[in-house]
C-alpha cells in the first residue's frame, strides 16, 4: 500500500549526502539542484570579500565612458538608471543607495561636460533620480524577504534535526548510512522518517513514511518518532513496540479529529527492526504495510519475511487486532539490512518503469562484494534512484542501510 508523502510546492530534489559510519544529519544541508539565498552572496564572494559591487561598478563606468564617445544625436547617458537596478538584485541597501547617488552624480557630471552639444536635460535626471529610489525600494524589500526566508529555513531545520536527529558513528553496535531526498525543492523535511534506538534489550530500528504531504506528515512523523524513542528503550518485546506504535497512530488520529482537521485518516507505512541483544545473528522485524527489507551480503540479496500487517493507523480494519508477528531471520557475518521509502521503489523513468531495486543491487553486487558495506550501498541505491527517474522524484526518499558492527568483525 502506498504512502505518498512531501511537503507540497514545487517539484525537484534535494540530497542529503552519504557518510560512512553515521546518518549524515550533519551534512543534509549541502542539497543538489537548489540552495538558500545566500548562495548568491557566496559566488559574489573573493577570497572571503565580496565583489557584489564591481558589476554595477563596471557598468556605470562603462555608460559614461560610451557616452563620452558617441555623437550628440546618440546619447545613452539615461541608460545609467540601469546601474542602481543591477545593484538592487546583488548588493545590500546601503550599496544599493550609494550607486543610486553615484549614477545621479555621474549622470549630471557627464551631460553637463558639452555644454555646447545635445544635452538629456531635466526629464532624463527625473528619471534616473526616481529609478535609483524604486531600486533602493526594491532592494530593501528583496533583503527584507531573503531574511525572512533564512528564518524559516532555520525553523525548519529545526524541525528536522528533531526529527531526524544525528546519529553517531557505531550507533547502537550498528554501522549505518543514509541518505534522505525530499520531492519538494523547497522543503527540508518531509513525512519519511528513521531512527536507531539501543536499550538494554538490543538496538531497535524503524522506518516508515507518512501517507499524505505537508505539516500534518511531519506532525505525524514526529509523533511516531517519540513513541518509538521511548518504548523502544524500555520494552523487551518487539510486539510490544510494534503494539505502542499502533497505539499512538490511534491517538494522534483521535487528536486531529478532534480539532476538526480534516487529515483524521491519516496512516503510515513502517518497518521496524530488533537486533536482540541475547541473541547475536538475529535480526527481529515488524512489517506495517511497507516494502519489506533487503540483506544484501556476500550470498547475494534476498528479502526479510513481509509480514501481514497493516499500515499504521490502519488495524482496525484487520480481522484479527493485535499487533503483526514478529519475523525472525539470520544474518551472517557481512551482510547489511537494506530499507527505502516507496520514493525508491516507485519511482519511474520516462517509459513508466519502476525502479529494479533488488535487480539493481544484485547485479552491481556480483560486481562489486564490497557494495554490501551501508555506505556504498545508500550511495549506489540514491544515484540509481535518480538516474532512473531523470532527477525528478515525485515523492520524498529514504534509503537507510544498518550492519551490525560485530557481525561485520565476523
């Protein structure tokens, strides 16, 4: 079953690099196909001092000196009200102001200079006067609006490190990569979500993606984010867990509802993992409607048992309530546990293909063995991802591989 999920907006990407021992939180930001406002201000940058200036710069000089060079029946002198335009997009206000004063001066100084041949006079000075006050105008509103927008981007990744905190290296005895691609360019987090939780009971992993787009998506995924954090810790039973999710979509619908919010149906797809800490090689796993996960080993690739459970939010259309069984599987020495969000599985190429995952991995495996190792394995599955569907995902992305440390030893 399917659980769309993203921010709504404008279509694209954005990527969240891979790192090789850690969900790479503390590198999401460096996204592929956009960047915030102040990128512009970086490649106006030299040597850490901007240059911001030397184009409407060179542009002022540049009329002027055409000017001085052009016969009396060709003026362009009044083209130098494009000077304090060209600053209003790349520099500040007061840089902005200043080349507003310098064309007027500029503009006075070089009609005046042949007193004795065609001169633009005063309606040309009106204009170039007004055009340097509507750019100074313009540019305090464009640097008014860039502020607001590096507001809301620290809000929102705010949100996001909430949600997808960092992890650190050899996090609960796993070795784990990520790698997180949201469908909206502007977005920086979306309705998929993941997270490692050791206990003393043995390590738990979950995975899902919220049905759906928008705030409501994030809102639901941060509130099964919680749930799991703490039961996951405290339970010795993975049914139990698995139990306490279901139970918590419950809630959070009843609490939508009840505020009238017309997103009362919501659901999730997940999958969550147990690594028991009493039984080294084994590998627990709770499938809620999603696709279930790959071992990808020396061997080869093969998937976990799929379960039957329902999507999160969703048991109660079941015969039988109660949490889904509990599959338990072996998993030797150098293999890694492979789970993506549907923006993998179904994403298309140009003909309406689905993306081959398992075919894909097994044929660069046979390749290459060492591809089994989560770093390089998040980093092959995000690249054919996006090769497959030409870059465009029409659905937020998660591709999160763990190995336990210790079978990686061997």
């Amino acid at each position: 079953m399917r659980a769309g999920n993203g921010a709504g907006g404008r279509r694209g990407r954005t990527l969240r690099p891979v790192s090789g021992r850690r969900t790479p939180l503390a590198a999401l930001p460096r996204a592929v196909g956009q960047r915030d406002v102040t990128r512009r201000h970086q490649l106006l940058r030299v040597h850490g001092r901007s240059v911001a200036w030397v184009p409407p710069l060179l542009l002022l000089a540049g009329i002027a000196v055409a000017d001085f060079n052009t016969t009396g029946e060709f003026r362009i002198v009044s083209w130098i009200v494009l000077v304090p335009g060209i600053a209003a997009a790349i520099c500040g206000v007061r840089g902005t102001a200043l080349f507003a004063v310098l064309a007027l001066v500029t503009y006075v100084g070089v009609d005046s200079a042949w007193p004795h041949q065609y001169q633009t006079g005063l309606p040309d000075f009106i204009l170039v006067a007004v055009g340097g006050v509507l750019a100074t105008l313009a540019c305090a509103v464009r640097v008014r609006g860039e502020r607001r927008m590096l507001h809301m981007r620290d809000v929102a990744e705010t949100i996001r490190r909430t949600m997808l905190r960092p992890l650190p290296p050899g996090w609960g005895g796993l070795d784990h990569a990520a790698a997180y691609l949201t469908a909206d360019v502007e977005a920086r987090v979306g309705g998929d979500f993941y997270d490692i939780q050791p206990g003393p009971h043995g390590t738990r992993v979950l995975v899902g993606d919220v049905q759906g787009k928008g705030l409501g998506a994030v809102e639901t995924a941060a509130a099964l984010l919680g749930t799991f954090r703490e039961c996951a810790y405290h339970e010795p039973d993975l049914a139990t867990v698995a139990d306490r999710l279901e139970t918590r979509m419950s809630r959070h619908a009843g609490h939508v509802a009840a505020l009238g919010r017309p997103d009362g149906d919501r659901f999730a797809t997940a999958v969550l993992l147990g690594f028991p800490a009493h039984a080294p090689g084994t590998v627990e796993s709770v499938v809620f409607g999603h696709e279930p996960p790959l071992v990808v080993g020396p061997a080869g690739v093969r998937p976990l048992p799929p379960g039957d459970g329902l999507p999160l939010g969703l048991a109660e259309l079941a015969g039988n309530p109660g949490p889904p069984p509990v599959h338990r599987s072996r998993i030797a020495p150098g293999e890694t546990v492979l789970l993506t969000t549907d923006g993998v599985t179904e994403a298309r190429d140009a003909t309406g293909t689905f993306f081959p995952l398992a075919d894909e991995v097994a044929r660069a495996l046979a390749t290459d063995p060492r591809l089994a190792e989560p770093r390089l394995l998040v980093a092959f599955v995000r690249d054919g991802t996006l090769r497959h569907c030409g870059g465009v995902l029409a659905d937020d992305t998660t591709v999160f591989a763990v190995r336990p440390v210790r079978e990686q030893a061997g």
